[in-house]
C-alpha cells in the first residue's frame, strides 16, 4: 500500500504520542511516580514514531515471519543509533540494558528488540489502517491543519529543547559557564526553561550516566570521529567503491560498466555512505575481535542495502540491483552472500584500512583539510542535487511525461536516455 506524504507524517506523530503514553505509564508503574519521557517537552517520543515510519516506507514487501525479524532488526539499530547520538552529543546514556542477558553494550537487548519486532509487527498488520480510517474520517482542510500544526509544534519543541540539552551538556561541571550562556537570552526566562528541562530530564531518565566529553587536539585535523573525518572517509569510500565495482563487474562479467551513483565522476554513494556509517555506528567496537565486528557488518550492511534499495525505487522508480537469481536472497534487494561480502568488509576495514587512512588523514595541515574538506561537501551536494533531478526526469521520460519546466528541459538536453544508460546500465524502470 502507497501513502502519502501528509499520512506518513500523520502516522510518524501518532505513533511517537502512542510511545510516549506506552513509555509514560511504564515509568509511572515502575517508579510510582509521573515522568515525561522522550527527548522534547511535548507530548511525544519520537524514537516511536520514526521507527514505525521506517518500517512502514521499507518493510512493506515483507509478511509473517520476515517482517517480525526486519522489524526487530530495524528498531534494534535505530535504538541503539539513537543511544549511540544522545551520548555523543549530550555525553550521557539515558538508558542502560546493562543488567539484562545478551544486552549489546547496555545500548539494546535481546528482549527489547524482541518487544520492537512485535511493535514492528502490529503497525503493519492492523495498525496503520486503524489509525488511517481515522484520519480519512475527517474533512481534508481538517486533517491538513491539525497535522502541520502538531508537526511545527513538536519542531518548535524539539529545537527549543535541544539547544537548551545541548547547553546542559556543556555546562555540567561549571555553573559559572551557565550564567555566560545564559546572559544572551532572557536570564530569567532562559534559567527557568534550563532548569525545567534540566529537572524533567532527570526524572524521566533517574538511571541516566553522564560521561565526560572526549578531548581533542585542535592542532590535528579530523582527530577522532567527528564531521570532517567522517565526510572524507564517505568521499574516499564513494571513490573506492565505485573503483572496485568496476573491476569485480570486469572480473566477473568480463565487461567494464560504470558503477556511479551520480551524474559527474565515479562516486559510489552506497559504498560512501556504507563506509562513513559503519564508522561512526562502530567507531568505539573497532578493537573488538573480528568475530563480533563481522557479525555486526553482517547485519548493518544487510539492513543498509535493503533500505537503500527500497528508497531508490520509491524516490526515482529505479532498480538498480536485483539479487532474485541469486540463493538465499529476500525479495531480490538482498542476499545473504552479499551480506556476508559486508561482514567481510567491515573486518578488513577496522583492522587494516582505517587506522592507515585515520592516521593518513590527521597528518593533513588543518587550514588545507578544512577548505579541501568543504570543498568536496561544496561539489557533493551540487552533483547530488542534479544526479536526482536526472535520475528523476529520466524516470518521467519513461512514462511519457513531456517536459514542461527549465529544469526538466535542461535535463532532456545535457542527461538524455542514452547518456543515462551508459552511467546507469543496470537501471531497471519499475512498471506502476
């Protein structure tokens, strides 16, 4: 079933308030006392509704035992990504499995995701079209107004409540830093907002463990795992990607054939997004054994894929792998020998490749790395931007739809069908 963009939105918001009732009376029962949870003021918790959305856009070719497992799998990598981001940010874990049997690193467990795959599970047997047939019983001005209205509202929220945790987090261990934050804003107001968050964070996370922020040198560049060492770890990984996709099609099918993800040089976005994630998701179990870490890339490198594969198809129409003749494989996105290449990856990369790369890329004068880096996030984003409108007008010409706008007659001009071919040979235009 297709939804909308305002369903998908609707259903993202009533599932993050469903979540957080679940999570509020949870934590009433266990604690015998109220406690907002969630990481806004509102009544929400995302983490619910972004879950649910996801299962919903990628899993929806998935049924019985398949879509509990996707499901499970799925919410189990968004709770611990999501673990993983507020401790990078806020230098704090809220929540800690540590105590429960086949917990990995107190970030998810066993029984928990077992609880996702049912949640996963129930949202695409009966509880979308529930929550869809009351929204369709409202009038169409109606449920435009109450959904953008709850959406700027929980927008407004999160913004306001994050840059106040983000001012926590810094000013932990100093009071005198508090009051210079809080001399730009209202003081009054400022200090009663931060100490209203401040107290119901507590409440709502009594467990939660604070961690002090790593140390850097800001004499090295790209030191640790931050934003520009990751954004040259995905341009370097798009590059190589394409590179070796292109020898193995050689190797194996005897032909060269272009492998890029986008209109201008050989960049395969999979592989530069696969590799930066990989990173930063395992960055602090890079010296755990090879065992656990291919595994891990087992895993990750399977859901990546599947969702890649969805994605491209609903975006642009287009298929550009089909895995179908291949054992062992669900629904032709993946396939558990490829799956197994990623496991294989991620050892090699964690145990040979990136401490070179890492410490090639930290000897770089910090002035030529930064300008070079935003230099590449400069030409990225432009050669990305056009790629999807070729891809996108690419997939209009198949259907016949004639070219009305500049840019689609721009794109007619300088990405026509065959120059789309000779980048995108392995395309396949899905039939509606």
């Amino acid at each position: 079933m297709q939804f909308t963009g305002l369903e998908l939105l609707y259903l993202f918001l009533i599932y993050s308030f469903l979540g957080w009732v679940l999570e509020t009376t949870a934590t009433a029962v266990k604690h015998r006392q109220f406690a907002n949870r969630g990481l806004i003021n509102g009544p929400m918790c995302v983490i619910y509704g972004i879950t649910a959305v996801l299962i919903t856009v990628t899993l929806s070719d998935l049924s019985g035992f398949w879509l509990f497992l996707g499901s499970m799998i799925l919410a189990s990598i968004i709770e611990w990504s999501v673990g993983h981001l507020i401790e990078r940010v806020y230098h704090e874990r809220w929540w800690d499995y540590s105590n429960r049997k086949w917990n990995l690193d107190g970030y998810i467990c066993f029984s928990m995701s077992l609880l996702w795959g049912v949640f996963g599970y129930s949202v695409m047997l009966w509880g979308n079209m529930l929550l869809l047939r009351a929204y369709w019983m409202l009038p169409v001005f109606l449920r435009s107004l109450i959904v953008w209205g709850a959406f700027a509202f929980l927008v407004l929220d999160a913004t306001a409540t994050m840059c106040i945790l983000s001012g926590r987090s810094k000013r932990m261990e100093s009071w005198k830093a508090a009051d210079e934050w809080f001399t730009g804003i209202s003081t009054r107001l400022g200090r009663w907002i931060y100490q209203k968050v401040d107290q119901r964070i507590q409440r709502a996370y009594p467990q939660a463990k604070h961690y002090p922020a790593e140390q850097k040198n800001k004499m090295v560049f790209a030191q640790g795992c931050g934003f520009y060492k990751l954004f040259l770890l995905f341009f370097i990984g798009a590059f190589l990607g394409d590179i070796i996709e292109t020898f193995f099609c050689r190797a194996t099918a005897g032909v060269w054939m272009s492998r890029s993800s986008v209109v201008w040089g050989p960049f395969s976005i999979v592989w530069g997004i696969g590799i930066a994630g990989i990173t930063a998701l395992l960055y602090r179990y890079r010296n755990y054994s090879d065992r656990f870490l291919f595994i891990m890339g087992t895993v990750l490198g399977g859901v990546y894929e599947y969702i890649c594969s969805v994605f491209t198809e609903i975006a642009f129409g287009t298929v550009f792998w089909d895995y179908s003749d291949i054992p062992f494989n669900l629904g032709g996105r993946i396939n558990l020998l490829f799956c197994f290449f990623w496991g294989i990856a991620v050892v090699v990369w964690f145990k040979m490749l990136y401490p070179r790369i890492s410490d090639w890329l930290e000897r770089i004068p910090v002035k030529i790395g930064k300008t070079v880096t935003w230099i590449s996030v400069v030409f990225m984003i432009c050669n990305i931007t056009v790629s999807c409108m070729a891809l996108a007008r690419y997939d209009q010409r198949s259907r016949s739809v004639p070219a009305q706008t500049g840019w689609q007659i721009t794109m007619d001009e300088r990405f026509g069908d065959e120059r789309m071919e000779r980048i995108y040979p392995n395309a396949l235009m899905v039939e509606e």
